[in-house]
C-alpha cells in the first residue's frame, strides 16, 4: 500500500534540509581547511595546491549561484564564492612577497573579482554579479580597516606635543607622531592600500545619484592616503609639516570649488567633507608645529593667511561654496588669537602681558565685520571675536589690575560693536563688561565694603527704569526698579545684620526710609514693599537686644498672657481686620 502525497512531500523536504545542511556544513569545512593551507603555505607551490582547492569551491559556489532560484540566497552564495577566489589568488603572491605586501596583494585580487561583474566581461546573472561586486567591497573594505591603524597613529601621535611645547625637533615624520604609540609592524604599504581604493571607488561610481558620496568617501581615504604618508617614508620634519600644509590648502580648495567641479548638486556632501578635512588636518598641523618655537609660528602665520584668503575669495565669488566662508572666517580668527599668544611667549612675556596682545584679534574683528555685507560672514567674524577674548581673560587672571583693564578693552570693544545697526544687544555685554572692570578693580585695591560692589549696578539701572517709565507709565515698577534697588538694598541688609557697629544700619534704615516715602508718594508697589521690608528687618536687627531685655525682666506668665489677649482682641476684631487686609491688597494692587 502507498503512503499519502503529504507524506512523500514531508520526507522530500526532510531530505532536502538534511542534504543542504551537509552540504553547506562540508563546503563550509572544506573551504576552512584549503583556506589554512593556503595562509600556512610556505612557497608558490603550496599555495598553488591550496588555491586549487579553494578554486573548486569557489567554482562549485559559483555554479550553485547561477541555478539558484531565490534571489538573495544566490546573491550570498556568489558573494561567498568571489571571497574564496580572491583568497585563492592572493594566496599565492602572499607566499612569495615581503609580509608587508600581505593586504596589497589580497586587496588586487578581491578588485579583480569585481571586474567582470563591472565591465560586462561575462554574460553573468544579476545575483551573481551583486555577489562578486559584494565580494570586492568586502576584500576592499577589510585592507582600509587594516589601514587605518597606521593613519590613526599619524592623526592622533601628535598631541603628545601638548606636554612636549618647545622641546625640539623630532628626528623625522615617524618620530613625531609616535610619541606615545609605536609605529605598526608592516604598515608600509597603507598608504598604497588608502590610494588604491580611493581610485577604485572614484573610478565605480562615475554617475548616477550616489556619484557625491562616493566623492566624499574618495576624498576621505586620498587624505587619509597624504595623512599618513610623510610618516610612512620617514620623510624629514620640516618636510612633514609641508606636507600637511599642501594636504590643508588642498582640501581647503576643494571645499570651497566644490560646487564649481563634476558635483554642483547644492545638496552635495563633498564641500562639507572637504572643509571638515581642512579643519583636522590644520588642527593637525598645529599640534605637528608644537615641537619647535619657529615651526610653531610659521604654521599659525601660514594657517591664518590660508583661512583668510579663502575667507575672502569666498567673500568675492559668490559661486562658491556659501558655507566655507564663515567657517574660514572663525578658523582665521581662531588661528591669530593662537598666533598672538604663541607670539608673547616667543617674547618671554608674562601671560598678563599677553593677554593683551591677545585683545588685538577681537579688536580687528569688530573692525572688519563692520565692513562686511555677507550677513553670515559678519556673524561668525564677531562670534570668533568675541569667544578670543575668553583667553585674554584667562590669560590676565593672575593679575587683577591688568584684568581689569582686559575687562574694560572688552567693554569698549562691545560697546562700539552696539552702536552699529542690529547689534544693539551688545550693549548688554559692554555694560556688564565694564561693571566686572570695576569690581574687579575694586579687588585689587582691597575694597570689601559691598556698597562699593552694588552702587555701580544699582544707579545705572534705576536711571535706566526712570528713563523707561518716562515713555511708558504702563511699565511695571518691579520692571523698571525692582532689580536695581535690589541689587544694593539685599546685599547691605546681611552686611548690617553681621555688623556690630551702629553706622551701616543706620544708613541702611535711612536709605530704605527714604525708598518707602518714595514708593508711597508715586504710589509705586516695588520700591514701597522694598523698603519697608528691608526697613522692618533692618529696625527688628537694632531692636533685637532690647526687646530680649525687656522679655528677660518680666515675668514668665506675662508673654503667654499678652499673645493670649492678641489673639482673643484679634478673633473679637476678625471680620474688621478681613476687611483692612483685603483694602490693603486693593490699594497695593492700584500701584504700577
């Protein structure tokens, strides 16, 4: 008797899995196995046996690809198999070569792989040309990945100069930026490898919509590829730095003539890429510089003329890219603010001495963003500026005079930046400027009385609110007054309450006096609810002492017995005393 249809079909599929797993698991061991021999293989010869090995599982894969039916179970198939050829052919000249031609070899190969599949040598399915092309982006994609450990020690080797400023010329390229870590072990051919794959990606991407990215990835390893070269040839210092200048000046050109070259797409991510280049490799640079006085002041000469020239070619040609100018724009300031600090201490200055040569770049930027049209150009010259008077300061800090008069540079600064039109705002920068100037000078003279501190904030900004009020009555008076009576009243109250002689509390209470008939008589809320508030406290400081007499000589059951009376003269009075309080809210609620 026969078994059902769905029987014969379970067994059919139970066979297919049982024969798909042997095979995928043998293949896979063999491969494995044949792989070993080859990278073990001491000779052309061994390598040769291997790669036949690896050839027919290569051949097999390619085959099982072809007659695939299931698109991406092909796809990954035929990837597989263009992995194995070009392990098979690289295996060979590995054998034979230096260890330091290892990836170069093995990355010919895995380009190899991709040509038919490109060119249209062979008459190759789609599943089966997407494996081979995969394929060669994988090989590709492991030898950059080997590349970068070399290039990431020629960008990053240089900041050990930070602790090194000034300690005198390394040997060559490979001495400077191996300060911390060493060199890796046949790494000479990194920069083929970077260069190779550059080209590779810049050749397969000649059209179509992923043209600007591949762009900007080609870019990236060409100066990846000049990052790590001077280090790779051991080239000589001053080489070294030349070279990253040339890298710097490069890049910086093709940010800005990016929109004039093969990718004028507004959207294009190659200027950006570009100029973000240019940006590392100049901070690059400058820590590369660190290492000699006269190669430090060359680089920081030469990087602020760069930026600057770009910065105003940018300015002239409105066919460039919009967005290199104001980044060269702060990189130019950035750079001689850097330039005038290594300036002074070329000089032997005293970093307050310096602080002031400092102010020289915030100064000239002012001056020329009030001479440019180009709105975004103008806003990152005065933000450039404005942030390089930060190491002024700092740099002034352990001398209060000299800070002092840093403060007041500042301020002048802001305050001819707010005379001009839409940058009136910087007249709130420029006052507090000046009023730190002050305070900061007071300090230096030793003042400690806090009037000194707060008068300076509280007369100007309570003529500021009387002028105010004057064109608009509707204003509040906690708007117009409250923060310039505050500022003086608060601070002199805990001065008077921590002072054990009479003057500051008097003057205190008469001042505060004088703020409450004020308020009362203009029928402002602000200054009468300041006043009588400090008034009060102030009197209840002065009258402490007594009234802790007065409580010490009476007897005992007296106090209880009065707050008893108040309570019950307040409870008999209760509806009265509503009412006096709801007309006291109603008459402070009239005053502005």
């Amino acid at each position: 008797m026969s078994s059902p249809p769905s029987a014969r079909r379970v067994s059919v599929k139970s066979v297919r899995v049982v024969a798909a797993v042997g095979a995928y698991g043998w293949g896979a061991w063999g491969v494995l196995a044949a792989g070993w021999l080859s990278w073990e293989a001491t000779g052309p010869s061994a390598a040769a046996r291997a790669a036949a090995l690896l050839f027919l599982a290569a051949a097999i894969a390619l085959g099982a690809a072809w007659h695939v039916p299931n698109v991406k179970a092909a796809t990954g198939i035929a990837l597989t198999g263009g992995l194995v050829v070009a392990a098979a052919i690289g295996g060979i000249p590995r054998s034979a070569l230096p260890e330091t031609w290892t990836v170069p070899g093995y990355l010919a190969c895995g380009i190899a792989v991709a040509v038919p599949a490109i060119l249209g040598i062979a008459r190759l399915p789609e599943p089966v040309r997407r494996g081979l092309v995969g394929a060669s982006v994988g090989v590709q994609a492991l030898a950059v990945a080997w590349a970068l450990s070399p290039a990431g020690v020629a960008l990053l080797g240089p900041v050990g100069w930070l602790g090194r400023v000034w300690s005198g010329a390394p040997a060559d390229a490979r001495d400077a930026v191996t300060l911390a870590d060493p060199w890796p072990a046949d790494a000479d051919t990194a920069p083929l490898v970077l260069a190779v794959v550059a080209m590779v990606l810049a050749w397969a991407f000649r059209g179509g919509p992923h043209r600007p990215l591949a762009l900007s990835g080609a870019l990236t390893l060409a100066w990846a590829t000049a990052l790590v070269l001077p280090a790779t040839l051991e080239l000589p210092y001053g080489a070294a730095l030349l070279a990253q200048g040339v890298t710097t000046a490069a890049t910086l050109a093709a940010a800005a003539y990016g929109r004039l070259g093969a990718t004028p797409e507004p959207a294009s991510p190659l200027p950006l890429t570009a100029l973000s280049l240019a940006l590392v490799t100049s901070v690059h640079l400058v820590l590369l510089s660190l290492a000699t006085e006269t190669a430090t002041l060359a680089v920081l000469t030469g990087l602020t003329a760069l930026f600057a020239a770009m910065a105003v070619a940018v300015a002239l040609t409105d066919r460039l890219a919009p967005i290199c100018g104001p980044v060269c724009a702060a990189a130019c300031t950035a750079y001689a603010a850097a330039l005038a600090c290594a300036t002074g201490a070329s000089l032997g200055w005293q970093p307050h001495h310096i602080a002031l040569l400092v102010l020289v770049v915030p100064a000239t930027a002012a001056l020329l963003a009030a001479r440019l049209k180009d709105a975004a150009l103008t806003a990152s010259v005065e933000v450039t500026g404005a942030v390089a008077g930060l190491p002024a300061m700092a740099l002034a800090i352990t001398d209060l005079p000299t800070l002092a008069l840093v403060l007041a540079l500042c301020g002048v600064i802001a305050a001819g930046t707010a005379v001009r039109p839409g940058r009136r705002q910087a007249g709130y920068a420029a006052a507090a400027l000046f009023l730190l100037a002050t305070w900061v000078r007071l300090a230096s003279w030793e003042v400690d009385v806090p009037e000194a501190y707060t008068l300076p904030v509280t007369v100007p900004a309570l003529v500021v609110g009387v002028v105010r009020r004057s064109r608009d009555a509707r204003v509040s008076s906690w708007t117009a007054y409250g923060a310039g009576l505050s500022v003086t009243l608060v601070p002199s109250l805990v001065a008077a309450w921590g002072d054990p002689d009479w003057p500051r509390p008097l003057l205190l209470g008469a001042a505060a006096l004088l703020v409450t008939l004020v308020g009362a008589w203009h029928r402002l809320q602000a200054p009468l609810l300041l006043g009588s508030t400090v008034l009060a406290l102030d009197a209840l400081h002065e009258l402490a002492p007594y009234i802790v007499q007065v409580a010490g000589a009476l007897p005992r059951w007296l106090p209880p017995a009065l707050a008893g009376l108040a309570l019950l003269a307040l409870g008999a009075t209760y509806e009265q005393r509503i009412r006096d309080a709801r007309r006291v809210r109603e008459v402070l609620g009239r005053m502005r």
